[in-house]
C-alpha cells in the first residue's frame, strides 16, 4: 500500500495524540492500562514515520534545488537562435515579431531550430505568408 503525504501527516497526528497515555480508550471500560510494549511500538512506529517524512522532505528540497537542464528545443534556444540573424530578421520588424509568435507553437519551433540555418529566414517568411 502508497502512502501519500497526507495520509502519513495524518497518522502522525494521530500518534502524537496517543503518544503516551495512561489508559487508552479501547482498554478504558476495563480500566486496564496499555502494556510498555505497546506504548514503546507507538512511539518507535512514531518516530520511523518522522524520519520517512524528512527523509522525503530532503528528497523534495534536493529535487528543487537542481539547476534545469536547458531544452534544446526550448523557447529560450529558439530566441536565441533568432537573435543571432539579426542581418536577415532585424528586431523590432513585422517578420521578428510574426517568429516570435510563431515559436511559442512547440512543433514549429522544433521545426525551426532543426532545418538547415541558410533557409530558416526563407521558412519563416512563408509561414508569414500562409498565416
């Protein structure tokens, strides 16, 4: 069986709550108390789930402390790509804004950083043009 997050938090509380009573309430109508065995395997369970739960914690905090790989195909690549025509595709033209727009569509910027560099400018303009 998975436990979730939740469900560990919740099961933590629960053996917070009970963590060391005198009587618990099953054994309440007879007024028994609970054996140290069992007080002694509510705490041990207790302090395995809060151990699982750093340890996950770290797991999460190492995970996002990653630096991102770069995408080969993302929309940063492709701007920079982009950018470095500057002699066929100045800023600030029609043509430069239509690309812009034109890459934020995932196949398409694949498409434009896969073809051959010396007709990127010519596929960019008849795109223009069917758009």
């Amino acid at each position: 069986m998975m436990f979730t997050f939740q469900m560990m938090f919740k099961l933590m509380e629960t053996i917070k709550k009970e963590k060391n009573p005198e009587i618990s309430s099953s054994h309440f109508k007879t007024g028994r108390k609970k054996s140290s065995k069992q007080i002694g395997g509510a705490a041990r369970l207790s302090s395995q789930i809060e151990k699982l739960c750093n340890a996950a914690d770290n797991m999460s905090q190492a995970t996002s402390s990653l630096t991102p790989v770069m995408d080969p195909y993302g929309i940063l690549q492709a701007v920079k790509v982009l950018d470095s025509m500057l002699g066929e595709v100045p800023k600030a033209s029609p043509l430069y804004f239509f690309a812009l727009k034109l890459l934020l569509n995932k196949d398409k910027r694949i498409m434009f950083l896969s073809i051959n560099p010396k007709i990127r400018v010519l596929w960019l303009k008849t795109e223009m043009e069917d758009s």
